[in-house]
C-alpha cells in the first residue's frame, strides 16, 4: 500500500479549511463587498458569497456582521448595474436564453408581483435564477427604489443570517461533521444533489412551453 504520508480525510479536511480561513482574512470584509458585487453584476458564483461568509464567520468572527453587510451592499449595488444593462439593452438580451414563453412568464411575474418576485431568489440561498429577474425587471421598467429595498432586505436577511446562525450553531456542527465523516459525506451529497435539482427545475420552468 502507497505512503499517503499520515494523511487521513480529516487531516486533508482540517488542511483545506486552514486554506480557507487564510484566503477568508486575506480578503476582509471588503472582500466579501466586491466577491458579492461581481457575483450580482458580472460573474456568477453560485453560493460563492455565502461561502466566504461562512468562512469568515469562522476564522474572523470579529468582522464577519461586517462582511455580511458590506456583502448586502454589494450585491444591492452589483444588482442594480445589472437591472440598468436591462433597461438599456431590453428584452433581446433576455429572449436570447429564454423561451418566448418564459419571457412571457417573466413579464407576468414582474408585473403582477413586483418588487416581491425579487425576495425568494436574493433571499433563499439556493440557485434560483435570479439574473434573469433581475434582468425583467429592468427591461419591464420596475420602479428602482422598490427594486433596490427588495434585494437590500433580501440579503440582509440572508447574509446576515447565515453569520448569525454559523456563530450560534457552527462550532457544534463542525465538531459533529468532524466526529461523523460518514454522515458529512452523505450530507454534501445530498446538498449537491438539491442544488441541481433546483437550479435544472427552475430552468425548465422558466423555458417550459405555456
């Protein structure tokens, strides 16, 4: 049998969370400010600013509320560079990833919900497809302070959630995760396997014909 040299998957775990946390307090909370405003404007990251957040509220618990609130200015500001590119450009940018049907749908929702069809993907930290309504919402000419209050509050109740239970219950989890690997596997797998069942969903109900 090859020398792994000692290393187990709890010291191959315990390494790549030391890696994290160094990488959490290079960045600081003004890494977490610019991580969630590319995230919101530019580059998806899916679940990349919870992630950081989460490390942070680990390794820097002294400045994770403040990550999670320069994380909501953020994304607040990185969203509304994206709603102005829909409201210059219109619906061609959209109609180029959706159905007619699903543009359709989007229409609808924007305009018979408003600013709340906004609240469940900014807020609820799954994939949901949140560029393309945040898109509709520019192209259908949502009003932009509704607009902006709704993915603020969106994500400060996420954001500043998760810091708030990871401070409350992490360290507890962690320590279970680390003394039951088994059951940690199986619960990544299942974590991996509802986010594509959610992400593929709410495309196809996006793209589904009427």
């Amino acid at each position: 049998m090859a020398d792994n040299g000692g290393q187990t998957p709890l010291s191959w775990i315990g390494q790549l969370g030391e890696w994290i946390g160094s990488v959490a307090r290079f960045l600081g909370p003004w890494g977490a400010f610019l991580v969630s405003f590319a995230d919101s404007a530019l580059i998806p990251m899916p679940q990349g600013v919870d992630a950081l957040l989460l490390a942070q509220a680990k390794f820097s618990p002294d400045v994770a509320y403040w990550s999670a609130c320069l994380a909501v200015l953020g994304s607040t500001l990185g969203s509304m560079v994206l709603y102005f590119i829909g409201r210059g450009v219109g619906a061609a940018t959209l109609a180029r990833r959706l159905s007619p049907d699903g543009l359709d749908r989007l229409e609808s929702l924007v305009g018979g919900w408003g600013a709340a069809v906004l609240l469940p993907v900014a807020a609820i930290p799954l994939p949901l497809p949140m560029k393309p309504v945040v898109l509709a919402a520019g192209i259908f000419r949502m009003s932009l302070l509704p607009f902006a209050a709704a993915i603020a509050f969106a994500r400060l109740i996420r954001y500043v959630g998760i810091v708030l239970l990871f401070r409350m219950f992490g360290d507890a989890a962690l320590s279970y995760f680390r003394d039951h690997l088994a059951a940690a596997v199986v619960c990544g797998i299942l974590l991996a396997a509802l986010f594509l069942a959610v992400h593929r969903f709410s495309n196809r109900w996006l793209n589904r014909a009427a």
